[in-house]
C-alpha cells in the first residue's frame, strides 16, 4: 500500500507571511497542524498547536503580532505519493515527527500523512488478519 491511499487530501495552509492568528483559526476546524506553502504549493515549513503554545503563549507573545515564519518548524521532511506506507511509518518514527506533507513528483503538497492515519491503516490490517485466523481455527476443528 501507498501513502497517497490513506493520506488527508485536505490540508490547512498559510503563506510565511500570515499572521499566527489565522493559523490558529486554521486549526480550530480540528487539524492538529497548518503546513506553510509557497506560492507553487511547495512546503516551507509546519506549525503544530504544540509550536504555537510552546513559541509564542509560553514566551507571552501576541498571535496576532506575529508571522507564521517566525514560529514553524522549517524544511520539514515529507512523504511522497507513492512510497510505501511502512517505509513512511519507518522514517516517522526515527524523525520523532507525528505528520509529513506528502508532495508529488514535482513538489507539490498533495496531502498529509499523520500518525493517526497509520494507525487506523494498521488496527483495520491487524483486525482482518485476526479475522482470519478465528476463521481458520474454526475449520480446523
């Protein structure tokens, strides 16, 4: 299986420039993270909830007064279409790092891939394999 099967199409999104805020308001629609785009939709950096109270509520910092530039997590690694899941998986877990934009051939962020969406993936596998063992050992009986 691919990354492009099981990860978010939908992504939140800000230019560097933008204000904190807007992040924020970005993830109250219930995304854990906002990627930061240039204008050919090539990833620039992430900003986490966990960044915005850590960099900029912890240090007693204005959202509103401060750009996206000043507080993502720049270069961030990324996954791409079409590599394998648990090459992905793999690579996640030694960077310490719960999502990754995924990006095209040519760069572009298509997606995000997080922990959560590897998750599900594995408890549905790992249900269907159990699934069918119950149903051998029955035939074998």
């Amino acid at each position: 299986m691919v990354v492009q099967t099981i990860m978010t199409r939908r992504v939140a999104a800000v230019a560097p420039s933008d204000k904190l805020e807007k992040a924020a308001r970005l993830m109250k629609e219930d995304v854990g993270c906002v990627l930061v785009l240039d204008e050919e939709r090539r990833p620039l950096g992430i900003v986490t909830d966990r960044d915005i109270v850590l960099r900029v509520l912890g240090a007693k910092r204005d959202p509103s007064q401060v750009r996206v530039e000043e507080v993502m997590s720049p270069t961030p690694k990324t996954a791409r279409t079409f590599e394998p899941v648990l090459v992905t998986a793999r690579r996640m877990a030694q960077e310490g790092v719960r999502r990754l934009p995924v990006i095209d051939e040519d760069g572009h962020v298509v997606g995000l891939i997080s922990v959560d969406d590897l998750l599900t993936l594995f408890i549905t596998e790992l249900s269907n394999v159990a699934a069918a063992i119950a149903g051998a050992s029955r035939l074998v009986q």
